[in-house]
C-alpha cells in the first residue's frame, strides 16, 4: 500500500473535514478518537483532534498515549537523574580513590543504559508511525498515511496543504 506524509499547520484544525476512512489502513472507520499529539512534554504546544479510526486503532491510539505519558514523565526524568548521580559518584569515586574499582557507579551506568533502552522500545517500537506528531513551524506531522485516504482529505479540504514537501 502506498503511503504518504501528511503535514497539517494547527490553524487549520479547526476547520478540517476528515473522510471516514481509517488513517491505518484507509479501510471505513466506524468512529473516531480523540487524540493528543505527541511529544507530549510540549505543554504549551499541546494539541488535539478527532481522527477517524476503528475501535482496535483506538485502543491502539490510547495505548500509544499511556506509554507517551510514562516515557516522558517517567523514564527520561529517571535517566536523567540516574545518569547524573552515576556521573557524580564515578568523579567522586575517580577522585577519592583512583586505585580501587567502583561496582555502584557502574551499575548506575547498567541502569541509565536499561532506561534508555526501554525509552528507545517505547517510543520507536510501541507507538505507531501514524500516530499524530507536533512538529516545527506549529504543524501537526502524521507519516503512513493510506495515499487514497490522503487523497480524500485533499478533495474535502481545498486549500489546505496537506502533504510534506521534501
């Protein structure tokens, strides 16, 4: 199935009129979601909108939302953290006692390497490519989309751009 990038500025979300057709796999969707853009530490650039989806991508949509919220508020703050006291106690550790091997700074390292492998599962892995993305230039970037969908939306929403230029 050929797919297309689809870049929507967050001005025209107010008046975009989407088709009923899934923006996974362009099949007729019985409802629609509602749905954050990602990446959600952006509070001040938080956008939303409804997208037509079936019941599974929905469950799939909110899924995708729940593991945003636990990486950025959970994970990366934890590597963050962790990643800085190992740091710290390896410096500390190098400069008190240079001759004598450390296990708890690296462990703090095994650690931070463990966070940023699961930060990296979560968020290239577990959360769809369809799922909507707030991007530069306040635009809303969705990838993969069905191109007769894509198509669809452009036929409803005349001059609106809706596909990336590369």
């Amino acid at each position: 199935m050929d797919t297309a990038t689809v870049v929507v500025s967050r001005t025209d979300l107010s008046h975009l009129h989407l088709p009923p057709r899934s923006i996974f796999d362009g099949e007729y969707a019985g409802g629609t979601a509602e749905v954050s853009c990602l990446p959600l530490w952006r509070s001040a650039g938080r956008a939303s909108f409804a997208l037509p989806v079936t019941e599974s991508e929905a469950q799939i949509l909110h899924r995708s939302y729940a593991l945003e919220r636990f990486r950025s508020r959970l994970v990366v703050p934890a590597m963050i953290v962790v990643g800085v006291s190992a740091a710290g106690w390896i410096t500390y550790s190098l400069l008190t006692r240079p001759a004598r091997t450390d296990l708890v700074g690296a462990g703090a390292l095994l650690v931070v390497v463990l966070l940023l492998l699961v930060n990296l599962l979560i968020g290239e892995y577990l959360i769809p490519k369809q799922y909507p993305r707030l991007v530069r230039g306040d635009r809303i970037r969705i990838a993969s989309v069905p191109n007769e969908v894509v198509r669809e939306w452009e036929h409803l929403n005349p001059g609106v751009t809706l596909r990336e230029r590369l």
